[in-house]
C-alpha cells in the first residue's frame, strides 16, 4: 500500500477518504511453480536373515504417482480442452515446471484421468434420455486409419461426446433408448428421421441454418416457379 501526507498539488496535510483506493494489480508466475516432495523409507540391515529392509511409505505416498492431483489435472486440461500433443505437454512440463517425463507416462495419466472420470460420465449419460430438448450432431474422424464418429449431445447444462465406429440410428437408440420423448434439434441425416420414425413422441426441429440455405439455393434455380417458391420461403424464415 501508498500513502500520502500532503497534498501534491497545495502541500496541505491530507485527511482520510473514506472511498476505495485506486488500484492497479499485476500478475506473474513464481520462480518455482511447482512443490517437490520426496518420502524417504530408511533402510535396515537384519542380521538374522541377511536381508535389507526399508521402513515402509504411508498408504496414500504408495499408491499414490509421481505427479500430484492439481499437475495431473493440468495435463489433462492441456490434453482434452488445448489438444496439445504429449509431445507439446512434455516440452511444456519440462520447459515450464522443470520436470522430465516421457510421452507414455502422459499417456497412462491420461488413461488414468478417463477411469476416474468414467463415473461422472456415465451418470451424465443416463441422464441424456430425459432431457426435454437436446441438440445433437456427428463429425466422422480417422485413428490409426479406422474410421470413427464423434456424436454431441448439447443438453441444457451440459455437452457430451460420444465416440462410435457408426453414424446410424444405432446410436441415438444406444444412448436415447425408447424412453426419450422430447425434442432433437439437428441436421437432415437420414439417422434422426429413422430414430423419430421409430420412436412415435420424438420430435425433431431442423437447424434453421441448413433450412436457409436450402431455401436459398431454390432461389438460385432457374425455374420460375421454383424460384418463386424460394423466395417466399426465404421471406418467411426472416
């Protein structure tokens, strides 16, 4: 904190204001980011059985890993929200917080970080069936040259990814089921219309932003009419 005892503009002695002080803040990283602990179990000679023996470690030090919940939640924010490569989290964890680890011990924390996760997931995911609006789309993507697809399943609090090798109505009856009877917003694949078919409460609301260009391509045709019938369609979806 700055005082003043004087004004500097007059040179009057100053009184207290009873108003916030004007403040200025600034952020920086601490030499030494990280905590480092090392638990030692002393060893012993017995003479007995001409063996050694180590003090043993608490219970919580030996099932517990190298890096500490906060670093390994770290990791996994690099991994799942910035994408990076364990190669890039490797260099950062070296460069950065001064520790050399190899890409499969990232790997195995990763795996490690899906496990715990894998209860939260799943409550999620049975959850999924009552909502009352959800808002759903794929992406196809390939690994180690097999093709796969990603599902978004938008709900009102929550998203969740669901990785499939199928882009059919499969999935929407794998993860939906026969109880949902609310409302699909999503694109024109052939797979909601199939799950909507099949699933008489199911409505689906199309993505208004596939409707427009649709409709603005029959004003691009050449008939007429059809011309006609697009620029209606256009002025009614304004």
């Amino acid at each position: 904190e700055y005082t003043l005892v004087s004004c500097p503009v007059c040179g009057v002695e100053l009184e207290d204001a009873d108003r916030a002080p004007r403040v200025v803040q600034q952020v920086e990283i601490i030499d030494v980011p990280i905590r480092i602990e090392e638990h030692r179990g002393l060893a012993y000679w017995c003479p007995s059985c001409q063996k050694f023996h180590y003090a043993p470690l608490p219970p919580e030090v030996e099932q517990g890993q190298l890096f500490g919940p906060r670093l390994t939640t770290l990791v996994a924010y690099m991994k799942g929200v910035c994408h990076a490569s364990f190669s890039t989290i490797r260099k950062f964890i070296r460069d950065v917080v001064g520790i050399k680890v190899s890409r499969g011990y990232l790997r195995k924390l990763i795996a490690k970080m899906g496990d715990a996760l894998k209860p939260c997931y799943d409550e999620l995911l049975a959850a999924l069936p009552d909502a009352n609006t959800l808002n759903i789309d794929e992406t196809g993507h390939k690994e180690n040259g097999d093709r796969f697809w990603t599902w978004c399943f938008r709900a009102e609090m929550y998203t969740l990814f669901r990785i499939d090798k199928s882009r059919g109505s499969k999935v929407l009856i794998d993860v939906l089921g026969e109880e949902f009877d609310g409302v699909i917003g999503c694109d024109f694949w052939g797979a909601y219309k199939k799950y909507m078919r099949l699933h008489e409460n199911v409505l689906l609301q199309f993505c208004m932003a596939h409707l427009i260009r649709d409709v603005k391509y029959l004003t691009t045709l050449s008939g007429k009419a059809t011309k006609a019938y697009g620029e209606r369609l256009r002025e009614a979806l304004r």
